[in-house]
C-alpha cells in the first residue's frame, strides 16, 4: 500500500477548487477502501409554484391539515404524492 500524501489546509474555496484542478485525489485517498454511502434523508430539492383553488377547498384543507397537524401545503404534498405512488 502506497503512502498517502496530507490533503493540506484551505483559506476559501476558491483555493481549495484550484488545488484539486492541479493535483489527483489518488496521492490523497485510499479510494479502493471506500465504500459506498447512501444519505437517505436528504432534502430534495423544492421548486415554488402557484396555485390556485376555490377558497372553500382552500379551508377544507386548512382544516383537514390542523386536524393531522400539519402544515396545509405539507397535507397537499403528502396527498400529491399519494396519488403520483397509486398511479
């Protein structure tokens, strides 16, 4: 097994994407003992949209929301989801 060489210490980012433009991780890390890792609870990535319903449903949900607990528009997710996953 070959010597690894110490990944230095950075000022910024800038410094840091510079050094890895111009030196191969090989030298630093042993990859062949990685292993693999899964981040199961990342939050995915949201995009804003606009949305328009009836004012009565509007409160139907509002109110089935605070029933359950939760926030309306996180009700409208788990009910979106719901329907995507039965399709």
């Amino acid at each position: 097994m070959k010597t690894l060489k110490t990944i230095p210490k950075f000022s910024s980012e800038k410094e840091e994407q510079e050094f890895w433009q111009n030196h191969d991780s090989m030298d630093f890390v042993a990859w062949e003992s990685a292993k693999p890792v899964r981040f199961a609870n990342l939050k995915k990535s949201t995009k804003t949209i606009s949305l328009r319903l009836p004012a009565d449903m509007l409160e139907s949900l509002k109110i089935k929301a605070n029933a359950v607990d939760v926030p309306y528009q996180s009700l409208i997710k788990m009910i979106l989801q719901k329907e995507i996953s039965a399709s």
